[in-house]
C-alpha cells in the first residue's frame, strides 16, 4: 500500500482552494486547484507538505454509502496520481460526481490527470495556465 496523500482537513482550507483557485470538471470528477506560494502573505498554510488533498462528494450523489464509495474512489486515485504528477505548494480538492461511480477506475485516472494538466498544476510541463489572464479574462499584473 502506498503512503497516504497529505490532507486538507479545515473548512477554511477548502474555501479558500474554492475563493482563490482554479477549477476544471471532467466526467468523473471535479477538480480545484490552489497555488499555497502564490499567495504567501505570511500565513503559515504556506508552510507545511509539498501537496494537500482534500475529497468531498455532495448529498446530491446518493446516500451516506455511494458517497464514501466515490471519495474512496477519489482518494485511490489519488494515491496513484498526485505523488508523480501534483506540484509542491498545491492545494487540491477533489469533488465527487456520479460519474465517478459509474466510470472505470483507469478512466478516473485519466480524468486526474487531465484536470492536472488543465488547471496547469501537474509537474513536468502540462497546462498552458490562462495565458496571463486571470478568471475573469483580465490581464494579470
């Protein structure tokens, strides 16, 4: 068995990756992505592991059973994935859907590293970001 991936546990953790990151959904999940060091005002989030991973699944994917069935889903790929592909300083939240039931596991994973490389957090190049825009189609300064 690999080593766990480093969690996000806090609330405040996971609103923060949802206020200030990126996001991207593909079929079996939603990914959201936060840059910890780009953000460095003296808080001691900053300070801490390489990468963080939270997992949430909504009420809206089914009862207490099917949503600990997706985030252990979530959170095995996870394990396979982050380790090699996430960047140092990165908070992720990994959000369930009912597609990550429903797809095949080799899928999910696919589905990661594609997110990964869509918000232009995976290492090793991948993601060409917004091209200096932010969100909102601004110009970054």
């Amino acid at each position: 068995m690999s080593p766990t991936v480093p969690r996000l546990k806090r609330r405040a953790d996971f609103l923060k990756v949802a206020r200030k990151g990126y996001k991207w959904a593909a079929p079996g999940l939603v990914l959201q992505a936060f840059d910890r060091t780009a953000f460095g005002n003296g808080d001691t989030d900053t300070a801490g592991p390489d990468f963080r991973a939270g997992f949430t699944v909504t009420r809206k994917v089914g009862n207490a059973v099917v949503r600990n069935r997706a985030r252990r889903r979530l959170k095995a790929a996870a394990e396979q994935v982050l380790p090699d592909c996430a960047k140092a300083g990165h908070d992720y939240v990994l959000i369930g859907r009912q597609g990550t039931l429903e797809r095949a596991f080799p899928a999910l994973i696919g589905d990661l590293r594609t997110a990964l490389e869509r918000v232009g957090t995976r290492k090793n190049g991948g993601g060409n970001g917004r091209n200096g825009r932010d969100r909102r189609g601004k110009a970054e300064i």
